[in-house]
C-alpha cells in the first residue's frame, strides 16, 4: 500500500433544515469547499465515493440524485452505506483507492438530510430484524440507553458524569461555526431535561441535521506536488460485529471497538494511545457512548472513563481533546457524520480549526459506528509523515 | 441569487410502502411453539454448544446448521433496561420498558418489553424494572405467530 495524504476538506454550515438547497446544491456546496481548501479543479479528481443512508431523505439513492453535485459525472463512482459509520468508511474506502494505487486523487463525498423526514426514530427501527426484534419498539436511542443502563450498572457510572460529556461537548461546539446545536449548557441543564428514553435526557442526545461534507484523498507524490500542509494517513480499521445485539458478551463494554482499535494502532505505530494523540472526534450520539468508547479505545481503563472526565482529562485543555467540534451530541447528519469526524482531525493536525484549536495538534483519531452496535470504523491522521 | 426566506419551497411526500417479509423455516417452527402451545424454544449449535434464542438455522460462529431445538423457560433476568417516553410514528404508545432478558436455558439475550406495572413516572419505574430482576412472560389469548404473541415480561415480585 502506498502512503496516502488528505489534501483538502470541506464541509456546510449544518442546520436542522436547509431549505435553501436541494440534496444536489448541498452536495455541491460541500465538495466545492473541499476543492477550494485544496486550490484544486474538479477536473483534478480522478474518483468519487459517495457516502449516504438512503431512507433519512426519503429518496432510493439520493447517490445518483446528487452524482451532478458532487462532479462525478463520466467520473468512477462508487456508493456506501454501513449506517452511522457510513461517512468513515467512505473515507476509508477512497483512502484504499488512492493507497492501492489505483487511483492519484479520490474525493469521499457525504451528504445526509435527516431533517427532511419526519420522525428519524421510526427509521431507525427499520434496522433491526423484522421477524424477531422490530415490534420491540427500538430505536437509535435504545442504543444508548441500554449501554447506559448497563454501563450504570457494571461500572457504576453516573448520571452527572454523562451530563459533563454533553456540556463539554456543546462547550467545544459554540466554537465550531459549522455545528448544528450552539448553546451553553450546564450539568444541572442536562440533568433536568426531559426524559427521553431513561437513563438518557433530551441534552444526552444528538439532533437531526442537514449538511454535507468532503475529503480529498491524494497520493504521497501529487500531495508533495499540490499542497503545502497535507494531513498524512496513518491507519484505518473497519470491522463489523454480528446482528444480534443480544450476543454481544456485555453491553457495557464495547468489545469490537477494542478489537478494531488494536488493529488501528498497530497499524499506525500507536503504543499509548492516551499519549501519542492529541485530539479524538468519537462518534457518540448519546452521552454514554463516549463512556464506552473511551474505555474500549484503551485512553482509560474500564470503568475509569467517568472518573477521567470529571477530573477533564478530555477537555481541550486536556491529557487527549475529545470531539473539539463539539461532537455528534451536537450535530449530526447520519450518513456524513462520520466524515465529518475526519474533516475535524484533519483541521486539528493541520493548524486549521481556529477558535477550537488544540494547541500543538499533531495526531488525531476519527471514528464512527453504526447499526445495532454493529459497525466501527476508524482512523489517524498526523501532520507528519509516519 | 436573491435570497428571500419567505420564498423557498416544500414539496411534501411520503414513503408508506406495505411489506411482506418471510420467516423461514426456523422462525416458523419457533413461532408455531409460541402461538399453539405457549412454549420457547432456543436452538443449539451442534459445535460451540450454545442455545441461541432467538433461533436461526445456524450458527454464526461456527458456521453450521443448527438442528437441535432446546426448551427455554418463559421466565428470566433483566440483563440491560431502556425506558422510552417519547411517541414516534407507527411505534408503540410510550411510555415503555425496552429490556434483553436471559432466559432460563438460554445462552443469548431477547430482545422485549418489561410490563405489568407503572411505568409513567421514570424515578418509580427504573426501581420496579432493574437490571437482575426476574420476569416472566405474560401471554396474549388469541396468539397469532409472532414475538407480539407475548405482550411482555412481567417482574415476578409485581403483583
Ligand atoms: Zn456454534
């Protein structure tokens, strides 16, 4: 494989509805940035892969609606969907374009609109098996809720502590001009809002936005040729765990994600994660999840995760920043979020991210999951070569 | 482009669409147990030995057919709780109690509803159904072959 390099991002202003553009306009708007961060001509892409879950825009393959926005037309094009990971293994798969050779320059474009449906939950439900587990009334947040509930239970975790999840979270994203949910908030806020699926409140849990994004993927000799200040491509891990989310060993720990983190750091020469990386952009559309996900990326042992957060181990003045954007708890167009996890590592490692820069950036960690629990993908970016 | 709020456009539409999904053999027989004669079944693998609840034809693990149908009892522990509050479209009437059960007998969690007792008030209803309660099944008289056909677990202390 060769060496790869991101080479320019892009993103919208992410709203609960932009009713200014069409799917195609927001496409465009968000690979035109991508190209404009680049200095580069959509002549220049040689291959598109474009990321989106159909059913949230009400469209059978809004792929094909918005291939003209995206300047894929006469261009190869290839379409993922794995749920919330969606947006990352986008990445990853344009990244394996350029990396196996097959490609100098490939574009990862998302689009999602998940404010266009009525109700995202209803949705959702739809993923779970039919015959067996969709009567069960399970939603996205179920999710969260039982790894909650669980977590609370097994490692005694609290509900404060998942509060200073959300107010740092909306903390970073006041700083973010592109988040989707801008305001302060308190512990005291998060713990009195409305209960929505216990052990989860309304501040525990992500909004439904509208946005596109996208990233350029080059190879080390077009990247040295074409831009100054590339994000170099240090590793990725995908895997995917079985559809029965009543087989996993304990829902409090999320064992897949440590199996796929493993392999991430290995690849990317990792050995103390806490230490070597600066900033992580984790996929946690409720509370509890970056709880899980701390721990199961090895930054703090099990259980510790609660502790380490009201100490402000992961603050931006922080041991390791986490979700300097303010996170998924603050935006969150489904089949882009997971991008845009990416587009904010590469901005961190870059000198990019303004108001919410982590000072001396030089190693950040995107990742994102989807299905029942099922799906993880994940990546390092680095300002410097590995 | 002149850009006036007031100006831009929705077009409603709707995505309604009526399915029929197969069972299979395997959820067939299973369902068949639940509808005629009130009775869980879990299936083994003949390899790794587990009972998989719900059953399917195979084992993913080992990558085998499954053959051996095992009897699971009605009744076992809470092993993760949600409660949901909020009404979504075409989804139950909140408020309801999400939980995976381990059953007597069964090496893996079903997904259903905990019920039976009052869950309108979250402070009251995270104490009456709490990770390691027990439940039992509370049956529905006319069954029809599906999960429904058991209305929810019941906490055994509820009266
Ligand atoms: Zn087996």
């Amino acid at each position: 494989m060769r060496r790869v390099a991101i080479i320019g991002v892009g993103q919208t202003k992410f709203r609960t509805r932009r009713d200014d553009a069409t799917h195609e306009e927001l496409t465009f708007e968000g690979v035109s940035r991508a190209l404009e961060d680049a200095a580069l001509s959509i002549s220049q892409i040689e291959s598109f892969v474009y990321g989106t879950m159909d059913p949230f825009d009400g469209v059978n393959s809004p792929d094909k609606w918005c291939v003209g926005g995206a300047g894929a037309v006469g261009k190869p094009y290839i379409k993922i969907s794995t749920g919330g990971t969606t947006g990352l293994t986008t990445g990853i798969a344009a990244y394996h374009q350029v990396a196996s050779g097959a490609f100098d320059i490939a574009m990862a474009v998302c689009t999602q609109r998940v404010g266009v449906g009525d109700d995202a939950q209803s949705i959702l439900n739809t993923c779970v098996c039919p015959i067996y587990e969709r009567d069960a009334g399970a939603g996205a947040i179920t999710v969260g809720a039982q790894q909650a509930s669980r977590h609370m239970f097994k490692y005694g975790s609290t509900d404060y502590q998942r509060a200073l999840v959300s107010v740092d979270a909306h903390k970073n994203a006041l700083n973010n001009p592109y988040a989707h949910i801008q305001v302060d908030v308190t512990p005291e806020d998060v713990m009195n809002s409305r209960m929505i699926e216990w052990p989860l409140r309304l501040l525990e849990c992500c909004p439904r936005s509208d946005g596109a994004c996208a990233v350029i993927f080059a190879s080390e000799e077009q990247a040295k040729k074409l831009c100054p200040k590339p994000a170099w491509v240090w590793g990725e891990a995908s895997i995917i765990d079985s559809y029965w989310w009543g087989e996993r060993p304990d829902l409090a720990d999320w064992d897949i994600l440590s199996l796929a983190g493993r392999r991430l750091f290995k690849m990317a020469g990792i050995e103390n994660p806490i230490k070597e990386i600066d900033v992580a952009e984790l996929y946690a559309p409720f509370t509890s999840q970056t709880l899980l996900e701390l721990e199961a990326l090895g930054f703090c042992g099990k259980g510790e995760s609660g502790p380490q957060i009201e100490k402000g181990v992961f603050k931006m003045d922080g041991e390791m920043a986490v979700n300097p954007s303010g996170g998924v708890l603050c935006t969150n167009p489904i089949g882009a979020t997971g991008l845009v996890r990416l587009v904010e590592a590469c901005l961190q490692v870059t000198g990019k991210a303004e108001k919410r820069q982590v000072p001396d950036a030089e190693v950040a960690l995107a990742h994102a999951w989807g299905g029942t629990m099922q799906l993880h993908a994940l990546m390092i970016v680095g300002k410097h070569k590995r | 482009m002149a850009e006036k709020k007031e100006e831009f456009i929705k077009v409603k539409a709707n995505w309604n669409i009526p399915y029929t999904h197969s069972a299979g053999k395997c959820a067939s027989h299973f369902f068949q147990e639940m509808k005629e004669k009130k009775r869980i079944f879990g299936i083994r693998c003949p390899k790794c030995q587990r009972v998989m609840l719900p059953p399917r034809s195979f084992c993913e693990r080992c990558f085998v057919e499954t053959t051996d149908w095992v009897p699971v009892k009605d009744e076992g522990v809470v092993d993760s709780v949600s409660i949901n509050y909020m009404e979504y479209t075409g989804m139950p009437k909140p408020p309801y109690a999400i939980a995976f059960i381990k059953l007597d007998g069964s090496d893996s969690r079903l997904m259903h509803f905990v019920g039976g007792v009052d869950l309108s008030d979250w402070k009251k209803a995270k104490e009456l159904v709490k990770i390691g309660t027990r439940v039992k099944a509370v049956w529905k008289e006319e069954r029809e072959g599906r999960m429904t056909d058991i209305m929810y677990f019941k906490p055994i202390s509820a009266k």
